[in-house]
C-alpha cells in the first residue's frame, strides 16, 4: 500500500516505483521457480510493465 500511495507523491514516485518493480521482479522468478502455469504471473507482469 505505501508503494501505491508513494507513486502519487511527486517527491516519492520514482522509489516507490523502484520498489513496486522490484517487488514484481521477485514475484515472476518466483513463479518460474515454482513452475506455475503463465497465466498465474500475468499480474505480476502487467504491474512491473505498468511503470514503463
């Protein structure tokens, strides 16, 4: 939640989205560590790809 908020507060946007997409990152090896089905990690990619 705080990344959310963080992203609107122009002094905080670019570490907080630092930190969202690192978060996200971790999230997709995760799910190719695990061996999930690619549909389970589509979230976690349209989040990290959201602040691009």
């Amino acid at each position: 939640m705080a990344a959310g908020i963080g992203v609107h507060v122009e002094a905080l946007a670019f570490f907080a989205s630092s930190g969202l997409a690192l978060l996200m990152a971790g999230a997709l090896v995760q799910h190719a560590k695990l061996r999930h089905p690619v549909g389970k990690s589509i979230p976690a990619a349209v989040v990290l790809l959201g602040g691009v």
